[in-house]
C-alpha cells in the first residue's frame, strides 16, 4: 500500500515524485521507458536545460528521485486502474495489482501516425511532434500542417508564426469561408490533392510527393 502510485515517469510524473517523496511520503512510479519524446534529439523551453537530450534529463531526474528512500520504480505497463471506498488500485500488465491512496496519472498522450510513407522515420526530426519545442529551429523555412483532424486548421494557423505554411488537405474537403478567411489572414497556402510520401535525405524533408505526381517543396511538417 503506497501512499501515492505515479502513472509515467518522465517530467511531470517525476516531478510530481520528487515533491511527494519529499513531504516523506511512499511513492511508487510506473513506467514502461518509453516517453513521447524518446525520438527528439533535443528538448527546448525547459527551465535551464534548453537545447539539453531527453533522455539524458530523464535520467539525471530519475537518479535524483531515486536518493529518496520512500521512492520506487516499477518498469511494467499499467493496464488498468479503478477507484474503491478507500484507495485506487493499479493493475500491471503482468496481472500484479497495486494500491495506494492518491492515484497521479502523467503519462501524457500517444502519437498514432498517419500510415503515410516516409512520415514515420523523420517523426521527431523534420516532422514535429511539437511546434513550440522544435518550431524555432525551423524559423523562416518552409512549413506544412499535414490534415490529420479539426484541429488541423489551428494548427496551421499556429504554424505560420514560425514561417511560411502550407496546409496539406490530403484529399479532405476544403475547409468552411470562415476557416478560409482566418487561413488566408495568417497567409496559410491550400494544397487539396491527397498525399503520397515524404521526400528527402536521411530523417531529411525536401519534399512532399502528391498523388497526382507533383512535387512540393517543405522543410517541416507538422
């Protein structure tokens, strides 16, 4: 019986570990090892670490949450948890269940990539999974939001603060007048055909290949 178990064990959840263990409390953090981040050579924005490696922050982290006596760390996949009159309990993939009685989810959000070739092996890269981590490096090159969902429009609006943007409609329809009018006010281009491939040398972007044969030139997708 912890007195808190932690979902996740990259920043927030370590973080939130490292202030639980020290109010002298038992916590217990799951993690599988596997952060959104892992595919990033750098982070950026973080306090005092910019421009520092992920993985080696995690580490450092880890090791400093680690000297406190009342920390544990479980590498198992949390597959379940549910809430009882007293307590939370956490189920383990290996069917091992644990309790405790604050439960802290930190294990952030899962990519799942459009089955687009060439997309998957710049993912971190050229491809951002994040524009305010890895936006700046790209500053005044050229920039695509590929359509992936509503929320894609914003996206490319958000986008063109870093430089010039093409929103890549992969064969969706074309957006609403009002949607058009703001892209048109953030000088957002409009590329309708569906999308083949992504170009270029290495985790390198060149180009986006479209259906209908022609070639667009892109630095970044988002």
């Amino acid at each position: 019986m912890h007195d808190a178990i932690i979902i996740g064990g990259s920043f927030a959840g370590l973080s939130a570990a490292m202030y639980i263990a020290r109010a002298r409390r038992s916590v217990c953090i799951i993690d599988t090892g596997s952060p959104r981040n892992r595919f990033a050579a750098h982070s950026h924005g973080f306090f005092a670490q910019d421009g520092s490696e992920p993985g080696t922050m995690l580490a450092t982290a880890r090791s400093q949450a680690a000297t406190y006596p009342t920390a544990t760390f479980i590498a198992e996949e949390a597959v379940g948890a549910a809430r009882g009159p007293d307590s939370f309990s956490v189920k383990l993939a290996t069917g091992e269940v644990l309790e405790s009685a604050k439960l802290v989810l930190a294990f952030g959000i899962s990519d799942e990539l459009p089955a687009i070739p060439g997309l998957a092996e710049r993912w971190g890269s050229t491809v951002l999974h994040c524009p305010y981590c890895h936006g700046y490096e790209f500053s005044g090159q050229r920039l695509g939001v590929l359509n992936v969902s509503p929320m894609s429009i914003h996206q490319a609006m958000l986008i063109a603060e870093w430089g010039p943007t093409t929103l890549y409609l992969n064969g969706v329809s074309m957006p609403d007048d009002a949607a058009l009018a703001q892209l048109q006010k953030r000088g957002v281009a409009i590329e309708p055909a569906p999308v083949s491939a992504l170009r270029g040398e290495g985790t390198q972007l060149s180009a986006i290949e479209l259906r209908d044969g022609r070639m667009s030139g892109v630095d970044g997708v988002a």
